[in-house]
C-alpha cells in the first residue's frame, strides 16, 4: 500500500511540473488581455469584431505556445505517459467542466433574457461566479493551484471594472484597466516561471530526454 501510494505521489508531482514552464501562466494573461482590449476596439469594429479579432486569435496563440513546448520545453525534460489513475481524474474533470459550463450557459441565456433592466454589474456577478468555480474546479482536478489566484484575479475584474467606470468614470467599464492589470500578474509569473525553467534545464548540459510510463 506504502509503495502505491508513494508512486501515485511522485506521478503527481511529475505531472505538476508541466506547469512549472509558466507556458499555461502566458496563455492564460493573454485570455485576460484580450478582454482588456475588446471593449477598446468595440467603438470602432463593433461588439462582433472586436470579440472575433481578439477571442479568434486564442487558437494561434495556443498553438505558438504549443510549439514552444515541443520544441525548447519537451527536448529538456523528455514525455511521461501516465496511469489509469490520473486518466481518470482527467475524464472526469473533462466531464465536470462540460456539464458545468453547459448548464452556465443555459442560465447565463436565461438570465440575459430575464434581467434586462438590472444594473450592469449584476450582469457581471453570475459571469464572476461561473468563472470562479470553473478556475477552481480545473484547480483540484489538475492539482494546479495558481489557477485559484487566477479565477479570482479573472472573477473580480468585470465588478471592480464596473465600479471603476460608476465611481472613478474610468471609460470601457474599466476592462482595459482591471483585465490589464490581471494579464500583467498572470504574464509576469509566467514569464518569471519559463526563465527560472530554462536556467534550471539547460539544453547542453542535459542527458538525451527520455519517456517514461507510470503504471497501476
């Protein structure tokens, strides 16, 4: 049992340290970036636009940090493949996270629907709300505990950028400042974690990368 336990702690630790590169830290400020600046090409492209031009640029950004993974990350520290156990918990974050977020965005219908003549930042409130139990769920099934600094950064961005515009006239509902300030955090770790990897995992001064597999 002892030694089950123990080879289900190191699987953990080495899956964890996928997140150490600060890669998902980048992508994750640029998410937050993009909301900082689509309210400040709204007036010019339109709500539609200016969401497609940002929010579409997602899937090349992923990609580049994909690459990036492969190419400098991968050849320094080599591929695991990992056991039943953490394929598991994965499926059922998969699961969880897409019965969660199909419910959000019926309510989220059901509610832009119902509460049209609300304030602004009661709009803003359940959108807060989903994105914190989503950044936390992610949190406890991938045992990466930034992502709950990041869903609260993410979830009071919208309310304090509300109050900013109604108390400070901050323009654009605060998104460029609160969103901004969020993507600045988020970006500053990342780029903090990918140098301290790099330092730490020289390319020349590694042995060949190798695969390894993590059993039952």
């Amino acid at each position: 049992m002892s030694q089950h336990i123990s080879l289900k702690d190191v699987e953990r630790k080495v899956f964890t340290s996928a997140f150490e590169d600060g890669l998902w830290d980048i992508f994750i400020a640029l998410v937050f970036l993009a909301w900082a600046f689509a309210p400040v090409l709204t007036p010019s492209l339109g709500d539609f636009w200016s969401s497609a031009v940002l929010f579409g640029s997602w899937p090349f950004v992923f990609l580049a940090l994909w690459l990036v993974r492969r190419y400098v990350v991968t050849p320094r520290v080599g591929t695991v493949q990992f056991g039943s156990w953490r394929k598991t918990r994965l499926l059922r974050f998969n699961v969880v996270m897409l019965v969660f977020l199909s419910f959000s965005a019926i309510l989220g219908m059901v509610l832009a629907l119902g509460t049209a003549a609300l304030p602004a930042w009661m709009h803003a409130a359940p959108f807060s709300l989903v994105v914190l139990i989503a950044f936390s769920v992610a949190a406890y099934f991938l045992d990466f505990s930034r992502l709950y600094v990041y869903g609260v950064l993410f979830a009071l961005s919208p309310l304090v950028g509300r109050w900013l515009y109604l108390y400070r006239e901050i323009p654009h509902s605060g998104y460029p400042v609160t969103f901004g300030i969020s993507a600045t955090i988020a970006f500053l770790v990342g780029l903090a974690k990918f140098i301290s990897f790099l330092r730490t995992h020289p390319l020349d001064a590694q042995e060949p990368p190798s695969q390894g597999a993590y059993g039952d």
